[in-house]
C-alpha cells in the first residue's frame, strides 16, 4: 500500500514538472511569435513606406500583393514557424482566408475593439489540437490607421486610380469600407509542438 502511495505520488510530482515545464515552453514560445510578428510587421511597414514615397498607393498595393507573402515566406522558411495575414474581409482569399480558429479569434477582436479595447495591442496565443497534431498558435491584430483608409477605406477615402488598380488586382476583393481603429485583419503564425512534449 505505501508503495503504491509513493508512485501515486511520484506520478503526481512528475505530471506537475512537466506542466511546469511545459507552461514555460508555451510562454518562452510567445515571446518568440510575439518577436517573430514584430519582425514581419517593420518589414512591412518599411516597404509600404518605401513604395508610398516613391509610386503612391498604387505602389503600396504591390506591396501588399508581392512583398507581403514574398516577406512572411522568407520569416517562415528562417524561423520555423508558419506566418500568414488573414481577414473577415480579405482583399486576396487566395491567401487571406482565415481557417475555423482563426476565424473565431478574429470576431472576438472586433468585439474587444467595438467595446473600447486598443486594437494594436489584441494578440491571443494557444494551444490548439488540429488533426494534424498540436499547434502552438499566436494571433496579432492589425488595426486599420489613418494611412490605410487610402485602400481600406470608404469610397470617399480611395481614388479612382486605386479603385481601378485594386478592380484590376483584386477581383473578389472584400477588404474595404473600414475605418481608422477598426480591425482589418491580423497576423497568425503557427508552430506543431513536439509530440513527446
């Protein structure tokens, strides 16, 4: 009998290191999506800014349309994690449809934003079993800035050159009529955790 209390209670001892451990692992892996996402955000604000003074918004379109996937597949390929951009609205559903999670996470933005929450500073990060495995998965708003109503915007705040532009690039575009604070969509990446873990 009291052997068996003891490997009950060494059982107990090891279940509760590993969840320490494992509750560790989960938060050092936050920080690095949170970096990660930090990363492909710079980059991609300096080539928006970059485009926009040098060819205007139909500039900044290309960005979105090239560098964008072209910037979250090298950051994928270097760091190990999968990176996309994803949208109720997207402008590309090629590339921009969000799955059933991501989906949910989403709403749940545009509910806190709605409510008063500051929508740069919305991330949520999870585990989640899929049936593939389980993913470590990491989410950041994107909050739509004054900048981006330019393409984002109403039909007042878009020109007939990149209304043209974006019917031209975009022909199944959703991802107008925001405005400035409102959630136009955020960053995902993900992670398979080790299955032995």
């Amino acid at each position: 009998m009291q052997r068996s209390i003891k490997l009950i209670l060494l059982a107990g001892l090891l279940t509760m290191q590993a969840l320490t451990v494992q509750a560790a692992d989960k938060k050092a892996m936050a920080r690095e999506a949170k970096e990660v996402t930090r990363e492909l955000l710079k980059e991609l604000s300096g080539a928006l800014k970059k485009a926009l003074a040098e060819s205007g918004p139909d500039g900044a379109i290309t960005v979105c349309r090239d560098t964008a996937p072209e910037l979250a597949n090298a950051l994928s390929l270097r760091t190990g994690w999968k990176i996309g951009r994803v949208s109720l609205k997207p402008r590309n559903p090629m590339i921009g449809q969000p799955d059933a999670w991501e989906q949910t996470i989403l709403q749940e933005f545009d509910e806190a934003a709605t409510g008063g929450a500051d929508a740069g500073k919305l991330v949520v990060s999870e585990v989640v079993s899929e049936p593939a495995g389980d993913y470590f998965r990491f989410m950041k708003a994107l909050p739509v800035k004054p900048l981006c109503l330019t393409c984002h915007g109403s039909e007042q705040h878009i020109s007939d050159s990149v209304q043209q532009t974006l019917t031209r690039e975009y022909p199944h575009d959703k991802a107008t009529g925001y405005y400035a604070g409102q959630i136009r969509g955020a960053v995902t990446i993900k992670r398979r955790l080790d299955p032995t873990n």
